[in-house]
C-alpha cells in the first residue's frame, strides 16, 4: 500500500517460507521496511517490525503517532 506493490511480489512460496526462516533465524524483520512511501509510515512499519516485542509500539502508541501526522500536514 505504501509504494502501490503487492507484498513479495515474484516471490514463490518456499522463497517467502525461506525468507521467514532466515528472518528468525537471524533476528531480523521478516518483511523489509520499503524504501519509499511516507516517512510516518515507514517509522511505524519499521518500529513494528522490531525483533523484540518490547521495543514494538502499541496500537495507542501507532494512531497516536498518525494522529501527530495528520495535525502537521
């Protein structure tokens, strides 16, 4: 929805299945964070997609965070 692509476009299944894999074998996001699109939203994708569920915003901490977006545009 940010960038206008389908999520893992071209990817087959057992690419997505490996990508998985290795995203907690490794500790790292399972989907990268794109590199286009809003600022906001890409902050807020990449803070969700934090290994560590403690580090991760709660859904007050999101619309409160789109909420101070919205006011500044």
């Amino acid at each position: 929805m940010v960038v206008g692509k389908k999520p893992h476009d071209g990817l087959e299944v057992n690419g997505l299945y490996q990508q998985v894999f290795d995203a907690k074998k490794f500790n790292k996001p399972v989907l990268p964070v794109p590199s286009q699109g809003d600022p906001v939203l890409r902050e807020i994708m990449a803070k969700a997609l934090m290994p560590d569920p403690v580090q991760r915003p709660t859904f007050a901490d999101i619309k409160l965070r789109l909420q101070q977006a919205l006011k500044q545009n």
